[in-house]
C-alpha cells in the first residue's frame, strides 16, 4: 500500500510538471482575467519543482568466508529524493534495492535475494527556531551507526551486531527533535512513538513494536549520547523491553574514536540482552581534506537471549578517494560466522551521488 501511495504521488507531480497553459490562437489575446491567474500557476508549479533534489548512494562488495567459499554482490542501490521549499515544511524519501544481482562460487549469478526497501519517508514541519516535527518512517534515533549506516558513511564493509539485532531499526510514527547552544556545545534532543507497525517482514527479520524513546547528544570537541528505548519483541510470549544506549565520537586530525555499548532490561529488570563496540581509525597517507589511506581496527561483542553471544574484532584500512567516495579492505574474524556478521576477507566499494 505505501508503494502504491507513492507511485500515485510521483504520476501526479509527472503530470503536474508536463501540463501546460492553453495557448491564445494567433491575432488572439488571452483575457486578462484568465492570463494572469495561469502566469501565477506555472510560476508557483515552477517553484514547487525547484524545491526537488535527487540523489543516492550504491555499493558493491566481496567476500572470501575462512573456508574458501567467495561470494560477491551488487549491495544496494539507494535513491534519495529530498523536497525543500519557501514554508517551513520539507520532504524525505529513500527508496532502495537491495542486492539486485549476487554470485556465489557454488551457485553463480542469481537475484534471487533482491528487494525493495522503504528505508525512510517523512514529512518535517519546521515549528521553531528549536523544535521540528516529523511524521513517517524514520531511523530509530538509537546510537550513531543506525542513523549514519549507508554505506559511504562508514568506515567498514560490516556492521556491528550490536547496531542492528537488539532494537528496531526504523520507526513508523512520529518525532519531536531540535537542537539549542550550549556555551561552545549544542545540546540535541529527539523523542518518539511508532504509531504504525510494519506491513511486510523479512525472513530473518526480527519484529518489533510499541516502540518509543527518546535520545539526547551533547556535541563539541567530544560527542556524547544517550539512547532511551522502550519496544515489544514479536514472540510467542511477546516480551517488553526497556533499553539504554551510550555512544560517543572524538575526532582529531584524522584520528577518529567511536563506540556504544546498550543493555536491555525485561519488564522485570533482568538482563535481555547487551552488545558494545569501540572503533579506531587512524591516518596512515593524508591526501588532505579527509581524504587519504586509513587503518581501522575494532572490537565487539553481542548478546541476545534468542541468539546466544558472539566476539568480534576486524582489523582493515580504506582509501577515501574522495568525500563520496571509499574502497574498503578488511577481515574480520572472531566466532562462529553469521549471515548478518560474515567472516573472513572483505572488500567493498561505495559512492555517493
């Protein structure tokens, strides 16, 4: 049904954009009454479409697992559509495919995995100069990887499990967020509800809902966060869980530090779970304004009741040939291998456009 909404909405605004004015017949002038309204419909059709920006991000990786086999695919590709006008109302949409053509070395080329994601759609509503609403779907506001996870914007071909397996990773419902100085710091603030639960369900897919929290940064020369999260894991008991998350972020001269670490708690306030990691980055070639060679190193470690635990740690490094663009090498090793968390040598390419 949201697909079908959308693909409505992009006709109309296709045909918005191609409709035209009447044309008088020559030696014949339009009616002053009809010109000056259809010059005032087209200047604000001009508008409307001016607000309009598209881009994305595409990646493509392979994987040589420890015990030979190698598989490789096409990632994602992701379309970014942004609207922006003169009201203090804006438009977000990311819309992506995920890994459209894969190859494995036992069973070649397939597309047999290929989807299509709703990552994010949402209207925003400016109400001042420190409070925004927003309403739709959204990346649950819980850390920092979650909200910066494309692929482009990170530093590794993998993602921590941590980030990914103990708490929903988007929202259907509605934000309150904004941000306010703080002496040389600014104080950002975000709380939110799931009004909608999702529709269609991946296979390994786990399911949530009833979810609500809120998260606070405090950003400057260090960046610290709190994540406060409260949701319902879909299971034959469906158990409530409440969830705190810390992150933090220090930058210097290349060098990068980063971490998070989260703890889930049962109704009861038994443990249901935890996960951390911290990540290193440091300079090794410096090709000036953030681009270069890097070397990356990182520890984690996971715990789900459902799924037992897992250590990781990845060593690799990655040229940012460009702000939009990175090639990344790494292996990372550690426990029993995972289709969410693979092991072995990994490398990947990304860009932005």
């Amino acid at each position: 049904m949201q697909v079908l909404r959308l693909l409505t909405a992009i006709s109309v605004a296709a045909t918005l954009s191609i409709c035209k004015p009447a044309a008088a017949e020559p030696g014949e002038v339009a009616p002053r009454d009809t010109a000056e309204p259809l010059a005032s419909l087209a200047s604000t059709q001009a508008k409307f479409l001016d607000g309009f920006n598209v881009g994305g991000y595409a990646s493509t990786g392979f994987n040589v697992h420890p015990g030979g086999r190698t598989d490789a695919a096409l990632n994602e590709i992701s379309l970014i559509v942004r609207w922006e006008g003169d009201s203090r109302l804006r438009f977000f949409g990311e819309f992506e495919l995920e890994q459209p053509v894969t190859w494995d070395s036992r069973d070649k080329f397939s597309d047999n995995k290929s989807k299509f994601d709703l990552e994010r759609l949402y209207l925003d509503y400016n109400l001042s100069e420190q409070v925004n609403l927003r309403a739709g779907r959204f990346l649950t506001p819980a850390g920092r990887w979650n909200l910066l996870h494309a692929a482009p914007l990170v530093w590794t071909s993998t993602r921590p499990l941590a980030t990914s397996r103990l708490f929903p990773i988007s929202v259907n419902g509605a934000m309150l967020y904004g941000a306010a100085p703080l002496g040389n710091k600014a104080f950002e603030y975000t709380v939110f509800m799931e009004g909608l639960q999702d529709q269609d369900h991946d296979t390994d897919e786990i399911r949530f809902r009833d979810t609500r929290g809120a998260r606070f940064v405090l950003s400057g020369k260090v960046n610290v966060g709190i994540s406060l999260l409260e949701f319902t894991e879909k299971s034959p008991i469906n158990e409530r869980f409440r969830m705190v998350g810390l992150d933090m972020l220090i930058k210097h001269n290349g060098w990068e530090l980063s971490g998070e670490a989260f703890q889930r708690f049962y109704s009861n306030n038994d443990g249901g779970g935890n996960g951390a990691y911290i990540q290193g980055v440091a300079p090794i070639v410096d090709q000036g304004s953030g681009n270069g060679w890097f070397a990356i190193a990182r520890l984690e470690g996971f715990k789900r009741p459902a799924e037992g635990s897992a250590d990781r740690w990845l060593l690799g490094t990655a040229w940012r040939m460009t702000p939009t663009r990175i090639l990344k090498f790494e292996y990372a090793g550690g426990d029993e291998e995972r289709p969410d968390s693979p092991k072995g040598f990994l490398a990947s390419f990304a860009i932005l456009f």
